[in-house]
C-alpha cells in the first residue's frame, strides 16, 4: 500500500492496482506481458509486490515478472532485464538520500536507477543471496539489504559488509527493515524480530524456539 504526495491511496494485488481517492476505487491497469521464470515463482503475472513515490512524484510498480513500472501521472513506462533490471520479479523498492532508486529482485540480487542506467549487485562478491527482500538507509547514509537465506549485507556506498550468522545474525532469512529514531535497526525474520544497535542483537521476539535459522 502507499499513500501519495496528493492523498491518493494505492493497492498492489494479485490482480494489478487499485487506486482510491477518498471515494471510490479505480482499476489502474498495468501493460500486459509474458512472465519470465514462471515455474519458480507465484504463476500471477498481474501481481504488485511493492510501491512507492519517488522524490519527483513518480509512482513505481515491482511486478511479479514484468520488472518495474514508473506512472509519471499520465504515461507508464516500464523497464526490464533488457534495459538492465536484475531480474524481472522485484519485490522491494527503495529511494536513498541521493535520488538512487533501489529495486530488490527475486533471482537476480539488486539493482540501483540513477535515472540513466542500472547498476547490478549479486550474491557471492556483493550479496549473501539473490533474492532481496528489503532495502533501507540509516541515518549514516549506509543502505542495509535484506536477503532470504544471505543474512544483511550493509553497503557504504562503496564496498559491501556481509552480517550473517557468523557475525551474530540470529537469523539470515530477512524480510523487513526499519531504523528507529534513536538509530537502532529493526530486523523481521523467518525466525521472529531482532534489534540491532550496531554492535550487538537483542531478541525482540516473545517466543524464542523461533529463531532457529530457515525459512
């Protein structure tokens, strides 16, 4: 779900995008294409995964095997592999502090927009594993990556510092990431929520049996 600068709300489902003003709903429809990879993933080639408005006011769409969408207010452009998008299935999108536009994909690791090209990061030398599953920034600028069975890859901008469970991570199947205000990250994993103050984690979850690693 989003809200925009304008108070619109928007809905990704299975079945495209609704958006709401306030008082009705409106099917927002999306270019129809052939889904890549089908046999590995949920066969929905309608599905929205994520939204967001960027610092200009463009509404993007991750889909579930067309790549992204961007909604300038009255045209849809989309980008895929062929223009350099990791892979076709994104799952989360993010804007840093520079206007770089994050897009983390389900087979192909991540890919940053500069509003020009795209630039690709993969596992092994980059990322722990190459489905991402959520991206965010903290206040010292450092972009955090939330990979499903490579544990928190942290990017400064230039090199990439893996957090797994060598390091302490309790568990490395990370779905969500949020920087509180006093700069301590939130972590939610397969195996419940975990703080991280940057220098220790502390088990936030009630039921502890949990936090075995796995998905």
């Amino acid at each position: 779900m989003l809200k925009d600068k304008s108070g619109n709300l928007w809905f990704g489902t299975e079945g495209g995008v609704s958006r709401y003003d306030g008082k009705s709903f409106t099917h927002f429809p999306l270019p129809e294409t052939e889904v890549k990879d089908a046999q590995k993933a949920t066969r929905s080639p309608k599905l929205v995964n994520s939204i967001i408005e960027d610092a200009n006011g463009n509404i993007w769409f991750g889909s579930n095997g067309s790549g992204v969408y961007r909604f300038n207010g009255k045209v849809i452009s989309r980008f895929t592999e062929k223009d350099g998008l990791a892979n076709n299935f994104v799952q989360c999108i993010f804007e840093d502090t520079q206007g770089n536009l994050w897009f983390g994909t389900r087979f192909g690791g991540l890919s940053r927009y500069d509003g020009k090209l795209f630039t690709t990061f993969r596992s092994n030398s980059d990322l722990g594993n190459n489905h991402v599953r959520a991206i965010t920034e903290d206040k010292a600028g450092n972009l955090w990556i939330g990979t499903i069975g490579g544990g928190l890859p942290k990017y400064n901008g230039k090199s990439f510092t893996h957090i797994s469970t060598k390091e302490g991570l309790p568990n490395s199947f990370v779905q969500s990431l949020f920087e509180d205000k006093a700069g301590k990250l939130w972590i939610g994993t397969s195996g419940g929520a975990y703080q991280f103050d940057g220098e220790s984690f502390t088990n936030m979850t009630v039921d502890t049996s949990i936090a075995k690693d796995g998905c």
